[in-house]
C-alpha cells in the first residue's frame, strides 16, 4: 500500500460558493491540478456543498471533504473558537485516513490547523504550504486582547509551523518581513496578492455616481463604528453624498439601523458577487477603513476589486500603514486620520469636486494584471505542484 494515498489536499475553512474570491480561486486551481493529480479539499459547509457542486457542474475530479460549520462571520469570538476546534479535529481525521503528499493551509482558521498540519508533514514526510493570509495571533490580538501566557503561546505555535513549512506564502512585503522577523523561518517566501473577483459581467457607467460604496466584512477590524459616527456627522450638517454598503458581520445591524435613518444611507446586506463588483463600478469612490496595527499582520482583501472597479479609494487609517502607502503610492485616492473630524472633511472636499482626478491613476493597468484569477491560480499551480508531484 502507498504511504500516500493523496497527491494534493487544500485546507481551507472557507470555500466556494460561500466565498467568491479565494473559495473560488481555490475551487480553480483544484479543478486545475485534478487534470495532473488526485486532489481533495478539506472545508467548511454552510449550504450543502456537493448539491452546489453537482448544480454548478463544478469540481468533477475533485475529492471534497467537507466539515458542517456551525457558526458564521456574524458570530461571537467564543463559538468561532469552539468551531475551530471542531475544524481542527475534522482535519486531523481526514490527514490521518488520506495521508495526502503535499498539503496547502492557510491562516483560515489561524494557527491550530496549521499547527496540526505541520505535526503531520513532519510525522509523514509530507510536503506543506502555508499560505498567510493574515499573521495571527498579533492580528486577532487587535480585536481582543488575549491573555497575556495564552497570547505567547499562541505565537510560539505559529513561529514553529512557520520554521517547519516547506514553502510560506503571504499578500504583501511588509507581511513578509513580519513572518521573517518574529519567527526567524528560512522558508521561502512569495508575495502572492489576493485576487479580484471577475468584472466581465460588470455594467461600467458613463458618469459614476457621486457617493460611496463599501463591499466587504462590517467586522471588528473594519473601524465601522467610527464610520457610522463620521457619516451621521456629515449628513446632520447637509452632506449630500451616497454611501451604500453590501456584506455582513457583526456591525451589520449598525449599518442597517443607519439606512433607516437617513436617506442617503443604504445597506443591501449579503449580495452576489457580481452584485458587489457592479456596486464598486457604480460609484466613484469605494470606502476602506482598517485598524492601524492589524495593517503590519493583514491586508484588506477587497482592494482588489477596488483595483479593478475603477473607484476611487478613501483609506481611513494611520497616513504611515502599508494600506494608506499602497493608495497614495499607486495614485487609487486619498487617506483620511482615522478620527470623525478628518475624514469628514474628505466627504466635503469630495462632494465639493476638490480632488483633481487627473492626480489619480484611473487606467491601473499595471496593478490589474497581477491580480487576475488566472496569475494567482498559475502561481499557486507552480508552488504546489511542484512540490506535490506524484510517486
């Protein structure tokens, strides 16, 4: 019997169609490298996975190997955590009874499934990639404070996975040097940016309407409380601007208590994902409000389909973070200081036609060719398949 029953296993909580960005892109690269080897896929089910399979006539050479979630992004850190652990012991079980050659995790759900990964590569010889999406526990340590023993706990876990992986990847060269610096790894590492989802069905407008849009995580990270008090401020004082927001998380009833009180607010909640590229493309700017310290551990993962909409960006956060460099260096718009007064003062300045649009770059060419489905599914196709040929 083969030590390997498996070539390829991706492990990621979230997946298609759920996640239309990275669960599709994932779905991409299986159905992909399923053509060259055998392949599975450990996940997380929120719908009934194999129905939509089946409807989608999706994943035919796939394996799927899917664990039924019982919580959401709306749901408190608490159950999040038990359904991690429920997670954990569901990859464990199907390692252990597939024994796949090359495995690929990422930071979702952070730290204990790649910890377990890692545990097996070693114990089984295997290959292991680790894909950072974000640098963990630092940027869960961002939204709650964890105890101090737990918290460095936690941090020594992820710095060994990171020591023992056979090939690291991450989203930026800030997030790179963070890895290299806190776990001394001697992996190799590549800056592979998120994707953006596809624009080839997108209606783009002659005149794009003068407002806002915001497609993503209402979540901890994401400063929406200050978001909602900068929006009521401007609009108590005359603000004529639109500001629509598409998505969810736990600020989302928030959002939807702003709609109903003033007209110039919608919130459309959960939307396609064609939906919410054709929202982006409507209006001329697109909101982008992060923490500062979580900016040296992550990166937002709509700035793609920012990129790719045409909008024009309002950063809100700290004028020295990766995310306000990436938008003033690459000309996609503005930042604001994180505080009501600042970036009500860019609603104004917008609404009043202050900013030349000749200071931005509208065209984004050079940006837009790397971040399309097909670059990142090539390049994930390189890494792994190169190390998970068949015996």
């Amino acid at each position: 019997m083969r030590r390997f029953k498996m070539d390829v296993v991706v492990i990621n909580r979230s997946f298609w169609p759920i996640y239309p960005v990275i669960g599709e892109v994932l779905l991409r690269f299986c159905e992909k490298a399923a053509s060259e080897c055998r392949v599975g896929v450990i996940m997380q089910d929120h719908v009934g996975i194999r129905d939509k399979l089946d409807e989608a006539q999706r994943g035919k050479e796939v394996d799927f190997f899917p664990c039924k979630a019982l919580t959401s992004s709306s749901s408190g850190l608490f159950l999040r955590m038990i359904d991690t652990v429920f997670f954990m012991l569901w990859v464990v079980g199907v390692l252990l009874w597939q024994r796949p050659k090359t495995v690929y995790v990422s930071t979702d759900p952070p730290i204990l499934v790649p910890f377990i990964v890692m545990l097996y590569a070693r114990v089984f010889k295997a290959q292991f990639v680790y894909h950072l999406q974000d640098i963990h526990p630092e940027a869960t340590n961002v939204v709650v404070k964890l105890n101090s023993f737990v918290y460095g706990i936690l941090r020594k876990l992820d710095c060994l996975t990171m020591r023992r992986a056979d090939q690291l990847i991450t989203i930026t060269e800030q997030m790179a040097d963070q890895i290299r610096q806190r776990s001394g790894t001697e992996a190799p590492i590549t800056v592979l940016a998120n994707p953006a989802v596809s624009f080839d069905e997108v209606d783009f407008p002659s005149r794009k309407k003068l407002g806002f849009s915001f497609c993503g995580n209402a979540g901890r990270l994401q400063r929406i409380p200050l978001v909602i008090k900068s929006i009521t401020e401007y609009l108590n004082s005359g603000g004529t601007l639109e500001f629509v927001f598409a998505g969810s998380g736990v600020f989302a009833k928030d959002l939807k208590a702003l709609s109903e009180k003033y007209e110039k607010v919608m919130y459309l909640g959960l939307v396609t994902p064609l939906q919410a590229a054709q929202l982006n493309a409507t209006y001329e700017w697109a909101l982008l409000p992060i923490e500062d310290e979580v900016t040296r551990y992550a990166f937002p993962s709509k700035t793609s389909s920012y990129v790719f909409s045409g909008a024009k960006i309002l950063a809100i956060c700290g004028k020295k973070t990766s995310v306000a460099d990436w938008v003033t260096d690459k000309k996609l718009g503005t930042c604001a200081d994180p505080n009501v007064e600042a970036i009500v003062s860019v609603y104004r300045a917008i609404e009043t036609g202050q900013f030349d649009e000749a200071g931005f770059d509208m065209d984004r060419a050079e940006l837009k060719s790397g971040l399309g489905f097909e670059n990142f599914i090539q390049d994930l196709h390189g890494l792994m398949l190169a190390k998970g040929s068949n015996e």
